[in-house]
C-alpha cells in the first residue's frame, strides 16, 4: 500500500481558495478517474489541532504568555501599539488587521527568541538545543499574534487623535 500524501494550501479569502478548488476540480475530473486523487473535505485534514490550536507547541506559547501577568500586560501593550501603527497594504488583502497581525506575528517571534537567557542556550548544546528549536519552529506566530490584535482597542488611536486635533 503506498503512503498518503498530503498537501495544505493557506488562502487570503475564501473566494480565492474557492477559485483554485473549481480550477484544481476541474484538473481532476479531466486526470485519468484511476489515479486515486481526489481533494479532501476540510474535515478530513491531517491535523495536529490542540486544545483549538494549531498545535500544542502554538497552545503551550500562548499559554505562558498569557498565564504570567507582567507578560499578558506586556504583550497586551505591544498589540495595541502594533494596531496603532499598523496601517493597510498596498494590495486589497492587506487590511489593517491583516497588518498588524503579521507585524505582531514577527515582534513575538524574535522577542521571544532574543530574551532566552544565555545560559539556557549554551546549557542546550547539541541534541537538546535542536529539540527546542524544532519545537519553536512548530509555533504558529500568526495564530498567537491574531488571536491578541483580536482583543485590542481598535478605536483607542482614534479617540487619541481625537483629543489631539483642535
């Protein structure tokens, strides 16, 4: 029996990931019938999910960052700063949200990279040091990073605008 090979395709919007499932279809229905292709239903996805996660590796980020207090209100603070500043792209897709999001995706990760203590590091030499990088490496910044734009005040820069202008 020959292995299941899977491939996941991540859209900007549904109506994209519509377009090329009817054109990838289409494809198929004209492939010879015997092949043994076939798309799936997006309930039978090979997954990982934990807990509503991506992962546990993603689940077990968040969970620190969000279970210690100085850190919630920290990265609390750093979303809503990245929302203030986070202005739309140049293309239609890239909504503010869309943004900020991707912005905040990228702050986490190198932060949380930059702040591990030195002896942690140098302690993990070799085969350890490889398992913590390929966990980090399974962390879904994205998702983290979503999930805080989500809980800012997006009309908090604007009420200060407001109180600025005469």
């Amino acid at each position: 029996m020959s292995e299941k090979k899977y491939v996941v395709i991540l859209f900007e919007s549904a109506e994209k990931a519509a377009g090329f499932y009817n054109n990838v279809r289409d494809i198929l229905k004209a492939w010879d019938a015997g092949s043994g292709m076939r798309l799936l239903d997006s309930d039978e996805y090979p997954t990982k999910r934990y807990n509503g996660w991506t992962n546990y590796e993603t689940w077990l980020v968040n969970l620190w960052i969000g279970n210690e207090r100085g850190s919630y209100e920290y990265w609390r603070e750093e979303s809503q700063s990245v929302w203030n500043e986070a202005t739309p792209g140049e293309y239609d897709w890239q909504t503010r949200e869309q943004q900020a999001t991707y912005a905040l995706s990228k702050h986490l990760e190198e932060e949380l990279d930059e702040n591990m203590p030195e002896e942690i590091r140098e302690a993990l030499g070799g085969f350890y040091s490889d398992l913590l990088n390929a966990a980090l490496s399974e962390v879904n910044w994205e998702e983290i990073a979503e999930h805080m734009i989500a809980d800012v005040d997006k009309m908090q820069d604007e009420e200060e605008e407001e109180k600025v202008s005469p």
